[in-house]
C-alpha cells in the first residue's frame, strides 16, 4: 500500500485533498503535516512514497523541506503544490528534487492522472 502525505498550512485545503485521494484511491494510506518542520520529522518517521508539499508555508518553506526530505529519502516523489505559476519557484522546486510541480488551481483536472503515473511507477 502506498503511502502519501499531504503538506500544507490551509487545514481546509489539507481536507480536500485527502477526501479527493481517498475517493480516487481508498487503498491508499494518507498522511498530513501542516508545516515544513513537521513534514521532516513525519516522512523521517513513516518514509511516505509521494508527497504533495505546499511551496508557501511559515516558518521552514516547502522547497527547504523537499531538500531535507529527499536527503534521507530520495526515493520520495514530491510534488510541488502552489498557486504560483512562477518559473523561478519552478527551478527552485526541482532543484531540490520535486518530480513534478502542479498549480493548486488544476488540481481538480491534474491529480487522477499525476497520481496514477506516480503509483504505477510504485509497483
């Protein structure tokens, strides 16, 4: 079973992110961090698959956090959610070695698919 973390300081967007993945894909285990630090801490402890980080957070960013992460575990996907449609923030993402950066507006259109590509690439 594949497990995905969900990271972002908007508890609402938080919750519909995980009602979408869990409707998509039940046989999935979600997880939820609310701040880069706690992301950190949370893919050190539970070595998510895929995670969808939140480029804009206070405190530590998701773009330090992605660097940190993919220190210990580089075999994580990372995508980076924002609604920056920025190429600077773009390079900044995959330089810390986010696999994919998705617009929190496309979400809706571009999760299904993103998600199947990542977990297909899982088995």
């Amino acid at each position: 079973m594949a497990k995905i973390m969900i990271v972002d300081d908007n508890e609402p967007v938080r919750s519909l992110f995980i009602a979408l993945i869990d409707m998509l894909f039940p046989d999935c285990e979600v997880l939820q961090a609310s701040n880069g630090e706690e992301s950190v801490a949370l893919a050190r402890a539970t070595e998510p698959d895929i995670i969808f980080m939140d480029i804009s957070m206070p405190g530590m960013d998701g773009i330090e956090a992605t660097t940190q992460i993919k220190s210990f575990l580089p075999s994580a996907r990372v995508v980076i959610l924002t609604g920056y449609d920025d190429h600077k923030l773009r390079e900044d993402a995959e330089s810390a070695g986010a696999c994919h950066y998705m617009l929190k507006q496309t979400m809706n259109k571009e999760l299904k698919p993103l998600l199947k590509r990542l977990l297909k690439n899982e088995e």
